[in-house]
C-alpha cells in the first residue's frame, strides 16, 4: 500500500505525446520517490478547459467535469482526484462548487449525466498535484529525500495565474504566493523572491489565437526573469510551460532579444534533485534545454 | 503683594542630578532668584518630596512655590497647589533631555538650567493664586433651539441626564426636516430598505416628558446675560414674550435645502415635474397616502422612469453655486430610487453621479439599490430640458467618455440640491459690509438676538456653518455656553445629527456647570483664573472689544469694556491686544512674562553664546516641545522657551523688551490660522499675528534686521520639525550677527 | 424570425435584463460599482487592441449599448487569468461573465466572425466533444487554416519553428491528424452533451417566456 493514494486525472495536454507530456514523466517519478500512488480516472474525458466558452455553455462544460467525477466514483471510491493540469484542476473544482452551490444546476447535471449511465452521489475532493505536495506531505517531507540539491541554480518561480486565481493554493496570498519559491528552496536551489512577474498571465489561449498579445506578456515574464539572474523559470502549470518556453525564438524576432531560458516543471526539478536521470525528469522533453539539470543529472548521487 | 514667601525646590530626579549641578542650581535661585528658601531634593514627586513642599507651605509660611524639574505638563497631580502660586521652571523635557551628555556641552546646559531657574522664580513672583469668578450664575436649564431630529434628541438627553429643557420651534408642529420625510436611510442591519424615520416616536417622548417645556410657534426674541445666567425672552404667535432662565444653550436650527430656482439649466423652476428632493418626498408620502404610486406632477400619470441628478447646485467649482458636499444626498437618492423600485420593480430609476459618496453602511445601502435594479451612472448632467409632461436628460457619460449622452421621455427627474445651514446673521459680515457702504444690506433674521456687543448670532466659517474648532472642540461655537449641533454646524444626515445632539448636550451641561464654579470651558477647562482689568488706566480704545474671540466683552456706557467672565476663554487675546497693559491675569500677565524675559543672563556679545527666546503656545508648540525631549532630540542650547497661553496672548512689548535686552532673536511659535485653523482659540494666532505683522517697524526704529523675529505655524505632530526650524533659526542669527543691545 | 431579433423583441431597450437572464453570472452586472479595478488588472487592458475592459462593458450593458456591446470582440480577448475576478471589490464574478457574454453573443451570430479567438475557442470545444479528449495538432491546424486554405500554409509556416521544437521534443505527435487519443465511450459523451445542451436552451427559453 502507498503512502498516499488518489484519483488521477491527467488531462488531455499530459497525454503521451502531447504538449506536457514531460510533465506527467517527471511526475511519475516524483510519485515514485515520494510513495504516491496515482490511479487514472478510466476513460477521463477533457475538462472543457476555460477557453472552451463560446460553445460550451454553462451546464455542458459542467456536465463534462462530472463525468470524471462520476467515472472516479465509481471505480475508484473514496479517492480525491488529482489533477496537474491548472486549468483542469480549476475547470473541475468550479464545476464542484457550482454544483454543490446549485440545486438546479446539479439536478440538471445528474439528468445529463443518465445519458451517459453515470451518475454523482458524493461531490468528490478537487486537488492541484501542488496541494498534495505541500498540505498531504509537506516540505519536510518533501525535503527529506533530496540526494543531489541543485546547487548553484537560480530559478525563478513562475507561479502565473491559473493555480493562484481565483481559488489559489491555500494559506497564498494571490498578489505574491511563495510556495513555488519555498519548493526551489527545497530542492537546494536560490530562489528569487522578489521576481516580480511571478503572477503574471502567459496569455493563455490568446498565446495560440491572438500571438503578438500574448508574447508581449510572455516577454515581459521572461525578461524579468533574466534581470533578476534566474537560470531558469519553474512553473506548475502546463500552459504557462508551454507558452514561456516556445514562444522565446518568435519573441526574439519580435523584439530583438536574445531569449534563451529552460522553462522546468516543480517535478521535474524534484526528480532531478532526488537522483532521478535526464530521462525520469523527461529533460528531453525540453524546447530549451535545461543544460544545467542535465549536468546535475549525470552527476553521482550523494547518500 | 504683601506677604509673599518663595520657595524653590529643585529635584534631582529623573537624572537631573546627574546631568545638573543641582547645588549650583540651588544657589542661583538664592542669589538670582532672591528666594528665601531653596532646597533640592533627590525626587521631588514622590510623596516624601511633595510631603516636604506641603509642611514648607503649613510650617514656613510658604506662600508662592518654585518647581525647577519636569515639564509643567507632567506631574501636574503631585505638584497640585491650588491655594498658592506655583511656577515651574523646565530642566528635564526644557533643557537635560534636549541636549547630549557631553563633556563640552555641560556647560551650556548647565548655563541652560540657571536661566530656567532664574526666570521660574521672577514669574511666580509676579504670579498670585487665582481666587475665582464670583459673578456666576447657578441655572440648570438648558434652552434648545429648533424641533427638529437634532433638537428633540438634545431635549431628551439632557432631561435623561437630569437637565430641565426650554426647547423652542419656530414652527407649529415638532419634526422639522425629518417630520416631512417619507422614510429615512435605513441605520440597522441590514441596512437594505428605507426606513421608518422615527420622528413620531422622538416627538412623543418629548411631549411626554415633563421636564422638557415646548414653545411651538415660537422665536427667541433676546438673550443677554452668560453661561449660567442666560436671560431668554421668547416670543411666541400670540405677540407674548415668556423669560426664561437659563444655563446654556444649544442651537439646532438645522438646514434649508438650496433653492433649486438657482438651478434653471437643471430644470429647477421650469417645470412642476421637475422637483428637488423634498418635492419629492412629498410625493412620496401622498402616494403612501394613496394607492402608493408615485403620479408625475403636470398630470397625475403614473411615474415610469425617474432620473435622480446628483450634486446639483453642490460642488461647484464655478462659485456660483455650493461648494462643498452635503454628504446626505447621495443615500437620500438611493432611498428615494428605492421608493419607485419596492412599489413597481418596472419603474426605470436612474442615479447620475459623479462619485457616489455612501460612507458606512451606506455602501450597504447602495448594493441593495443595486440589486433592487436601481442602475448607476457615471456622468456628469449638463440639462434638464422638460417638454409636456416629460424631460430629456443630457449628461456627459464619465466611463464611455460620451459627451453627448441623453435619456428621453423621463417622467420625473428629482435634483439632489444640498444644504444650507439656518445660522442666522453672518455678524462678519454685517461688520465688514458694514465698514465698506456704511449701509446694512438685507440679511437673514436672527436666531438667538444676542444682545453682545460682537453681533446677535455667533460666528459663521465660510460657507455659512457656525464656526467651531472642526477637530477639537466641534460643538462649541465662539460663545461660550453656545453649542451648535446638527446641520447647522456641517453637512449631515440624520445618524449624524442625532450624534450630534448627543455631544453637544452633554457639552452643554458641561458648560453650565463650570459655569456655576467660575471656572472656565474648554480648552483651559478648570482654570478659575480671568481677565482683570485696571480701568483707571483705560483708554477706551475697544481694542479687547473687539478682538475678543469669544465675544466675552462687553462695553458700558461710557465705553468702558465690561468682562463677562463667565463668557471668557482666557485666551488672553485681550491682554495681548491691549496697548496700555492694563489687562491681566492673576497667573498669567504682561509681567509673568516680562519679569522672565528680564530674567535672562545675557552674555556678551564677545561670549558667542546667542539667546533666542521663543514664545510658544501651550496647546501645540510647547506640548511638541516636551515630546521633542522624550524622543531625546536635540535642539541649541541657546534657546530659551516660555508657555504662552495663545499667540494671541503676546504682546508686543515682550518682542520689544526682549530685544531691548540683548536677545538676538525672537521665535514665536503659534497654530495655524485662517479658514483652515487649527487655534485652539480659534481666532487668536490669526489676531496675534497681525498684531505682530506691524513689528517689522519696531524692528526698523530700532534699527535690527527683519530676521530678529520669526514667526512659525506649528501643529502638535512637529515633534521632529520643531527641533530643525530651532536650529535652522539659531544658524542663521549666527550669519547676521550678535544683537547690538547687548551689554545696555 | 432570427434568435437575435427574437430576443432583441422581448427585452426591447432593456438590455441589462437580457443580459440577467441569457448570460452566465449575468445578474452580477448590476452590482458594478465602477471602481475600474478590473480594468487596471486586466493584462490584455496594457495592449492597444482591447476595445472595453469588463468596467466599460459592464456599464455599456447598463446603458443598454446591445449592439456594441455583441459585436465587440472585447470578451474574446480575455485570457482567463483571474486577475480581475480575485480583485474586485464587489466580488464579481468577472471572468465569467465576460465569457457568458461571449457565449451569448456567439449563440446570437452576432460575435465578430473571424475573431480568432472566438474562433479557437469554438474549434476547442469541437475538438475535445468530438472525441472527449483534446488533440492538438487538428487544433492548431484548424486554426491556422480558418481564414482559408493560402493564408492557413502562411500562419502555419509562421509557427513551423514552434512545431518544430515541439515535435522534436515528443511534444506534438505528427500522428495525431490521424486518429490519436479519445474516449472509449463515446457515445455516452455525446448523448450526455446533447441532454446538457437540451436542458441549457430550454431553460433560458423558459426565462424568455417568464
Ligand atoms: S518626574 Fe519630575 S519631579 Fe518627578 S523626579 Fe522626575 S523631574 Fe523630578
Ligand atoms: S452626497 Fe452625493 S449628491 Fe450629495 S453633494 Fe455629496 S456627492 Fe453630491
Ligand atoms: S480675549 Fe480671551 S481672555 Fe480676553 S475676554 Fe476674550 S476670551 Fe477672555
Ligand atoms: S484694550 Fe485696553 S485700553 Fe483698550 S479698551 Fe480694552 S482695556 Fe481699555
Ligand atoms: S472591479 Fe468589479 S466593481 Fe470594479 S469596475 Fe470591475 S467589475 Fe466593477
Ligand atoms: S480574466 Fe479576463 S477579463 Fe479578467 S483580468 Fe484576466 S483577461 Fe482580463
């Protein structure tokens, strides 16, 4: 038995193969080493993520996390579900509140739900794979397996929106949450406290449909980055990973800079830090490679 | 004079003993000070130092007492003789906690505590114990003016209280304003609906109490007389006058609504269905009456859509209209926006503002409007145009920056117009207007008929409110014994004024019991000390008259000025105006003062040791004098401080004496002036520094540079300024040199 | 007679109303009290483009601007950042709102056609119902290809370095245009999304008539 069991719910950007895919890699790790046993929602469908709205509605976009909730309870009862995805974790715990707020909507919820011969009893627990870390096990705990700190690094912690706001991590503050900065701390690397652009928004889905104004934010997250010394930037959000690393090159010819900084998940950094190699951490899986975790993953690990 | 014994004690306490050579102290009080009897003690505060003092007083004939320790502001319980004449000299905020406890700034100091020393035992020479007011009135009774919400809460508290009341309406019916409203602005949880205004209830309790004593339809035809012993006719319908004795006062005259005639680009005047907010009300209550829809004026047709302009006619910018914000009529709106939503939700109700100003619970109020439907718009309105029976709105929309925005067919558009206070006779006016034609315009009717000799009302501020210290003392107009309360004081709701009342009854009560004590009101309350004034040396020239700020002054017939004590501050703004000094106060005069400036060691102008002698206010200068010392910074040793009651208190032969003798400049410290005033005697810094603004002459016949006297506003939070301006002040008379004086 | 013209007939000049009940959080547009706070946190508010942040909008709406306010293409700018919701002072929920009122202006036909963010969203939504689960590459690709075959090769020549980079780094599957991941059930999502959709529309139709 694990120390620590939940429902997972990967969501569709963690897929194999798709834009966070290293992400789930370098959690799978994680979850080795830190005795947490994740078991997929089967036949999990996509959350609807937030930018779905023109077509959604408000009862299919809820009907749609319910499903997953319905799924979990039935084959994985009394199991919170953990999400890594921001927007999904957000997308599933709005649909939890609005339906616990809303006789009607979840009466109209269960209707949908017949169509599919599912159904809700108990609303479940909606957690962020960050909150698990840190209320479940803690920084000690956390801590107490890291065999190669990452020395020397500088990470800036890019907590950007979507973990913060509006729910946030509890105990954050959501104008300058710290638990990203206390995890760099964790892993031994300097954090950057006063990195100021850390709630900054990535731009979202703008970042696909409407580029010049998302990589203008993109830009500014990243130059501040720079100015404060980080060697890289840690995020616990797929599509902030995605759009401040891959956009760097067109920012460039955008604006002339000269961007060239890795954009790591917490997990990944973790894996690193608890001996884990390039390939556990999935660095390869970098756009912008992480030169300095890759040396620190070649080197021995300390016991 | 006759027998007069000095004594002087000096405590070697709070480390002044260390710092002071306190033997050395002692025998300048006894070679300087001329004192007979002169002891240090190691902490004169504690019982056994007081215990000494007191069997000095009963076994040595002790009669005037010399304390050269703390700050005249500490201790002030211990060192409480209020038989005897008491003087005390600085050492501890004045002079040890001031300067660093150096080797080569010991002597300074020290030289610093001798003069303190010395000039403590010349004032309480010059000083006598103040043996009271004698001409002091016993009456309880309180009179209020005005029915209204303010007035009847005043009644009822004081007649709580245990305090007969004369309350006088000029109307037939108790209520005032709020007895026309429909509803109030909601003071309870949870603060979502208009309520009932509770004027009912506060008129029953006042007919129901037998210690309150109403004049309806009545007006006051004179007052004469002072706190305590008030003489009141009041004139009723009838043409009858009843007198009334009474011990204060308080003046509830409340407000009229600004004349929305003033306002014809809004549609005042222009049309019956535009209307101002009590042309409202009154609809409001006959549809109460009736079906309980609100019917537009021109044809009795059932009102649709309603549009509330706010400010109108109220902070303006232009000076044609008010300036200020009458703080009530934001909410007054949402309520009566409310009256049409939680009758008929379909009712369009608009509420054009600027800034919506709900302060409190209003913000409460305002989202239930919200919720109600009521719809808010930012926007600035340029014209009302009525046509038949509806109005077109055009306004400038503030947040889609839309110049030339408009709402049509409006069936009622209600002008939120502010208030103006019912003070009565603008006296400043009347004697500005009065000094300029030499002719008396039309003015308002007077409210309390004073028969004082400075105008029968009491003094305005500049937009018509009855003037008060706004921050320190808000109930207490510039005649003692008069309070104001209510809109006629400021701007405010209903919540507010009963407050008001409140205050300004228990103020009241105050009053009319120092009264009865000869003791003064604020801000020396308990000082049984007032102006003593030797006649034979009067010139007659009314200066005291007419600078009293409190209009304490009478004249007789043959113009002579006649103190009413129980009217007196004891400013001292007399003392300060008098040009023949024949003006005193038993503990306070033109020689307690003088005598200590005289007192003062001069070095030589060879010694490069200055003197700067500052004349500070004892309400802020000097209290942030003594708070310089308990944050222990430093200031030039050079200066020498003495309390002045006010600025106004100064008189000039103080600057003149002092430069006389050789000091080489002059600091007056003293609170701001003008329409912003911070005085605690309201007018006093302002009377004091006209009078000083003449000294430059002086100045110029003596030949000394401008720079020898400074004047500086101070407020009690200059803790860390004071000390910079001090040494700022005391570097530059380095730069002009000493005085020439010296040595003369 | 169009769903447009159908409810501009019912509410006639009382927009805000129609907004209350047609739009998601919509009856939280009244309680605005106009701090401007939203406005000042909206990231996109920093770039010439945006037409109305949410204050503008929401006063549009009380000042029955219908037209405007449909047609802008203001709420398909918004990046779902949350900035504005955890900020306002009145607690509005504002994101939401700007996306019910995207929502509803896309159910009218009046959102401005080749808005492309209205149009990612759309597509996003018939990416991940169609098979339940989302697939990237036909996402992007439908992006890039909504104004037409030519100018789909340019936008997508554009971004070939990002998809370059993404593939190279196992992040985007080239095989994914043909098939790539989905449910099992199916069916079942479909038939569930049809009975939302169903119930949805019946019951804004209900508060039409009411
Ligand atoms: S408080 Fe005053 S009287 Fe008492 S010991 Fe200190 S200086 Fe002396
Ligand atoms: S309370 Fe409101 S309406 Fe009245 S003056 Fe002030 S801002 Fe204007
Ligand atoms: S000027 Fe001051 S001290 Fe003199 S009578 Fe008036 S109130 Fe009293
Ligand atoms: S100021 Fe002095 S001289 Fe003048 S009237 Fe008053 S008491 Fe007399
Ligand atoms: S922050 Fe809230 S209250 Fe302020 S303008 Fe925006 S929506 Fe309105
Ligand atoms: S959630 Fe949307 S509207 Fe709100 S601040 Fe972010 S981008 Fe702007």
């Amino acid at each position: 038995m694990a120390k620590h069991e939940y429902a997972f719910y990967p969501g569709c950007s963690s897929q194999k193969g798709a834009s966070a895919s290293n992400y789930l890699t370098s959690v799978e790790s994680m979850c080795k080493t830190l005795d947490v046993k994740l078991t997929e929602i089967p036949d999990w469908n996509c959350c609807g993520a937030s930018i779905g709205y023109a077509e959604a509605g408000e009862l299919p976009r809820h009907v749609l996390n319910a499903r997953n909730f319905a799924l979990s309870e039935q084959h994985l009862p009394g199991q919170e579900i953990v999400a890594t995805c921001a927007a999904c974790w957000l997308g599933a715990r709005e649909t939890r509140e609005r339906l616990t707020h809303s006789d009607t909507l979840m009466a109209d919820t269960r209707e949908a739900l017949k169509e599919a011969g599912l159904t809700i009893n108990e609303m479940p627990n909606v957690r962020h794979m960050v909150e698990v870390l840190i209320e479940d096990l803690g920084f000690e705990e956390m801590a107490k397996h890291v065999v190669r700190p990452l020395e020397g690094v500088k990470i800036a912690g890019y907590v950007g929106c979507q973990t913060n706001r509006p729910f946030g991590v509890a105990g954050e503050s959501f104008e300058n949450p710290v638990y990203l900065d206390k995890m760099v701390e964790m892993v031994g690397a300097e954090s950057i406290p006063e990195y100021e652009q850390k709630v900054t928004c990535c731009g979202g889905a703008l970042a696909f449909s409407e580029p010049e104004k998302a990589q203008a934010q993109i830009k500014d997250i990243v130059e501040s980055a720079y100015d404060h010394g980080a060697d890289m930037i840690v995020t616990p959000c797929p599509l902030c990973q995605a759009n401040v690393e891959i956009y760097q090159g067109q920012i460039n010819k955008r604006y002339g800079t000269k961007f060239d900084i890795p954009v790591m998940y917490y997990s990944q950094l973790m894996v690193v830090a608890y001996g884990g190699s390039a390939k556990d951490a999935a660095l390869n899986g970098q756009v912008i490679k992480a030169r300095r975790l890759e040396e620190i993953a070649a080197k021995p690990v300390k016991r | 004079m006759a027998d007069i014994k000095v004594a002087a004690y000096i405590c070697k306490g709070c480390g002044l003993g260390e710092r002071l050579d306190t033997d050395a102290l002692v025998k300048t009080a006894q070679k300087d000070g001329k004192v007979p009897l002169a002891k240090s003690h190691e902490f004169l505060c504690n019982a056994d130092g007081v215990a000494m003092i007191k069997n000095d007083i009963a076994n040595e004939g002790v009669t005037h007492i010399m304390i050269g320790a703390c700050s005249r502001r500490a201790k002030t319980e211990a060192f409480h003789f209020p038989e005897h004449a008491v003087a005390r000299a600085n050492l501890r905020e004045g002079v040890v906690w001031i300067r660093p406890d150096t080797e080569e700034a010991r002597e300074t100091t020290q030289e610093m505590a001798e003069d303190y020393i010395r000039m403590g035992c010349a004032e309480v020479k010059a000083m006598t114990a103040p043996a009271g007011n004698l001409n002091t009135g016993g009456s309880k009774t309180l009179l209020v003016v005005g029915g209204g919400v303010t007035g009847m809460t005043t009644a009822i508290e004081a007649s709580k209280t245990g305090y007969p009341v004369v309350l006088v309406e000029k109307s037939g019916a108790l209520g005032g304003w709020a007895g026309k409203l429909y509803k109030r602005t909601p003071v309870h949880e949870p603060y979502k609906s208009p309520a009932d205004t509770g004027v009912a209830d506060l008129v029953s309790q006042v007919q129901a109490d037998s210690n309150i004593k109403v004049y309806l339809n009545a007006t006051i035809a004179k007052t004469d007389g002072a706190p305590g012993r008030f003489v009141v006719d009041v004139a009723t319908e009838s043409g009858a006058t009843h007198t009334e004795d009474i011990g204060a006062i308080v003046q509830a005259t409340g407000f009229t609504l600004y004349d929305m005639n003033k306002l014809p680009e809004l549609g005042g005047g222009k049309s019956p269905n535009v209307v101002d907010q009590a042309g409202l009300e009154a609809l409001a209550a006959a549809a109460a009456e009736g079906d309980g829809v609100i019917r537009r004026p021109s044809d009795g047709q059932p009102v649709k859509s309603v549009v509330f302009v706010q400010c109108a006619g109220q902070r303006d910018t232009t000076g044609q209209h008010l300036s200020y914000c009458s703080g009530f009529c934001c909410n007054a709106s949402i309520k009566q926006a409310m009256y049409f939503k939680d009758t008929n939700p379909a009712v369009d109700t608009t509420i054009i503002y600027t800034d919506l100003r709900t302060p409190g619970n209003g913000e409460d109020f305002y989202r239930s409007a919200q919720e109600k439907g009521v719809i808010f718009t930012k926007g600035k309105v340029a014209e009302v145009l009525p046509t038949g029976n509806t109005s077109t709105v055009k306004f400038n929309d503030l947040i889609l920056g839309d110049t030339d925005a408009a709402m049509v067919d409006v069936d009622l558009v209600v002008l939120a117009t502010g208030q103006v206070a019912n003070s009565g006779i603008n006296i400043d006016a009347l004697a500005a207007t009065a000094e300029e034609e030499g002719a008396v315009e039309v003015k308002p009717i007077s409210i309390l008929n004073l028969t004082y000799r400075q105008g029968k009302d009491v003094p305005q501020l500049k937009q018509g409110f009855t003037d008060s210290h706004f921050i320190c003392f808000p109930y207490e107009t510039r005649r003692t014994g008069i309070y104001t309360a209510g809109p006629v004081r400021r701007p405010m709701d209903i919540a507010q004024a009963r407050e008001d009342a409140t205050g300004a009854a228990l103020k009241a009560i105050q009053a009319l019991e120092n009264a009865e004590l000869g003791r003064a009101a604020h801000p020396r309350s308990g000082d049984l000390s007032f102006p003593k004034v030797r006649l034979e040396g009067c010139t007659q020239c009314k200066r005291c008259t007419v600078e009293c700020p409190f209009g304490a002054i009478d004249e007789d017939e043959k113009r002579f000025p006649v103190f009413n004590e129980s009217r007196c501050r004891r400013c001292g703004t007399c003392m300060g105006a008098c040009p023949v000094r024949v003006i005193s106060f038993e503990n306070y005069s033109v020689n307690t003062v003088g005598a200590q400036i005289k007192a003062v060691d001069i070095p030589d102008e060879f010694s490069e040791k200055p003197r700067i002698l500052i004349l500070a206010c004892e309400n802020d200068a000097y209290p942030a004098l003594d708070m310089a010392g308990m944050n222990r910074i430093e200031y030039s040793a050079y200066v020498r401080t003495i309390p002045v009651r006010c600025l106004g208190s100064v008189n000039t032969i103080w600057i003149t004496d002092a430069l006389n003798a050789g000091y080489d400049g002059v600091m007056l410290m003293g609170c701001k002036s003008g329409d912003e005033y911070q005085c605690h005697f309201v007018k006093g810094s302002e009377l004091g520094r006209t009078r000083l603004s003449k000294i430059d002459d002086t100045l110029k016949t003596l030949n000394l540079e401008s720079e020898r006297v400074r004047d500086l506003e101070v407020a009690i939070t200059d803790i860390e300024r004071l000390p910079e301006m001090i040494n700022k002040y005391a570097a530059e008379l380095v730069a002009v040199g000493p005085s020439p004086f010296k040595g003369f | 007679m169009s769903a447009n013209t159908a409810v501009a007939e019912k509410y006639r000049n009382n927009f805000l109303k129609e907004i209350e009940e047609q739009v998601e959080m919509g009856d939280w547009v009244k309680m605005c009290m106009q701090c401007g706070v939203c406005s000042g946190s909206c990231p996109t508010n920093f770039q010439s483009a945006w037409e109305h942040p949410p204050q503008e909008l929401f006063m549009m709406i009380r000042a029955g601007k219908r037209e405007e306010v449909l047609t802008s293409s203001s709420m398909w700018n918004c990046t779902s950042c949350y900035n504005c919701i955890v900020r306002c002072p009145r607690k509005l929920p504002i994101t939401h709102i700007m996306h019910g009122i995207a929502e509803y202006a896309h159910r009218l036909g009046m959102a401005p056609k080749m808005q492309p963010t209205r149009f990612f969203s759309g597509l996003f939504w018939k990416n991940c119902t169609h098979t339940g689960r989302v697939n990237e590459l036909k996402l992007s690709m439908g992006l890039y290809f909504k104004d037409g075959f030519v100018q789909g090769i340019k936008n997508g020549m554009a971004m070939q370095s990002v998809a370059l980079g993404l593939v190279k780094a196992k992040r985007l599957n080239v095989m994914e245009l043909f098939g790539g991941h989905k449910c099992k059930d199916q069916k079942g999502v479909h038939a569930m999304l049809k009975k939302a959709y169903e119930i949805e529309r019946s019951r804004k139709t209900a508060k039409m008539a009411g």
